[in-house]
C-alpha cells in the first residue's frame, strides 16, 4: 500500500515535468518539416543569396574590446539557399523552433553569397558593464557598440549552430542582431541553444525595451578582419 502510494506521489510530481517537456518538444521542429511547410518560398530562396555587408566599427570611446577575446570563429556565406542550409541541419540532427522558423522564411532573412570568416564575442550583461535596471535590448546594443562591437547578420544565427556542436548542455546564447518580422507582426532574434534535449536553433520574440536578466549572454562581432572567397 505504500509502495504505491509513493508511486502516485512520484507521479504527481513528476507530471509538470512531463508537461514541460511536451511542451518544448511541440515547439521544435526537424528542419524537413520546415521545407514541408513553406515548398513555394524555399524554391525560391537560392535568388535572396546577396554578399554580405563589411560590418562597420562601432563608435569609439574611452574604453574599447582590447580586453574582449574572441570566442569563437565561424565562416558564413556557405550555403546557395535556404535548402541547403536546411538540409545541413537535418544532416546535423538539430531541431528548429517555432519562432526560429518564422526568422527564416521571413524575406528579411537572407544568406550571403560570400564566403566570410567572423570573429564572434559572447559577452553576459554583466560583462558589459549594464545594470540590472537598464538591462534593455536597446541599451545592450548601444553599450556593446560603443566598445567596438558590432550587431551580426541574422545568418549568423544558424551558422554559429552548425558550427557549435559541443555547446555545453545549459548553455542558451541570444544572437546580437537586427530583429526580423515574424509573420505574427512580432520581432524576433536567435538564440542558439542546448536544454538538454538536443541542439537547438531557437527564436526569441522581442522589443527595443525588453529587459533581459544581466546573466543572459549576448553574441556579437569582434572585428571585420574577413577573408573573403566568392564562390
């Protein structure tokens, strides 16, 4: 008898566990599903391939990123399309959110057609010198700037996926970038993910006056020492 009303307890506490979870996994999508579900737009995407922009500097000031080391560097400009790109993720075995889906089929979502190395920084709030209170997405941008960082292409989100394998289990990185339309009307920015489930391409609806908690760690640009190959 009490055996098994420890197992109804352990039941009942587990169940918005198990709820959670279903949750997430309903959230997430394997990248097939995302050509399945856009075939006339995905057709199409090998004719949005543009070459990347040179990111400029951002302003000076009397402190500068000399003390932010590179943490790590990745090469976008790699995929024709958006087909193949999706194709490397199923290859990949990572799932895409829902949010993060709408990021990419968006019109504003586009690949480069250059092969450029990026020198990434990923930097917490903290980090940054911001406060707790002023932890806004705006004033993360603008402080981020002016130490000589600078925003990334949104391509830049799916490639740091395809290229951070080993991201530790935990670990959830926002894509410093220009946020995107989603089709809902809502904006939206990457975010690059492992919850234990799996490696994950996640979205991130947000505004110029979200707050963020000052652990929350952002990516962005080093520098623009890029070595370019067209294909």
């Amino acid at each position: 008898m009490k055996t098994a009303y420890r197992a109804c307890s352990l039941l009942i506490l587990c169940l918005p566990v198990m709820l959670l979870v279903t949750r997430q996994a309903q959230a997430q999508c394997a990248p097939r599903d995302v050509m399945r579900r856009n075939p006339g737009f995905i057709a199409s995407s090998s004719e949005t391939v543009r070459p990347a922009p040179r990111p400029a500097p951002g302003p000076a000031s009397s402190e500068s990123i000399a003390g932010i080391g590179v943490w790590k560097s990745i090469q976008v400009g790699t995929f024709a399309s958006k087909k193949a790109l999706y194709g490397a993720f199923e290859d990949a075995d990572c799932e895409i959110g829902d949010t993060a889906e709408q990021i990419l089929v968006a019109s504003e979502f586009k690949l480069s057609g250059v092969v450029t190395k990026l020198d990434l920084v990923a930097a917490s709030i903290t980090g940054l010198g911001i406060a707790r209170d002023n932890a806004t997405l705006k004033n993360i941008y603008a402080r981020a700037q002016s130490l000589g960082l600078t925003l990334a292409a949104a391509e830049v989100g799916p490639q740091l996926r395809l290229q951070y394998l080993d991201q530790p289990m935990g670990e959830f990185l926002d894509i410093a970038m220009a946020p995107i339309r989603t089709r809902d009307g809502a904006f939206g920015i990457f975010n690059v993910a492992n919850g234990g489930a799996g490696l994950l391409l996640l979205g991130e609806t947000v505004t110029d006056e979200m707050k963020f908690d000052p652990s929350s760690r952002f990516v962005f640009v080093r520098q623009t020492d890029v070595a370019q190959v067209h294909q």
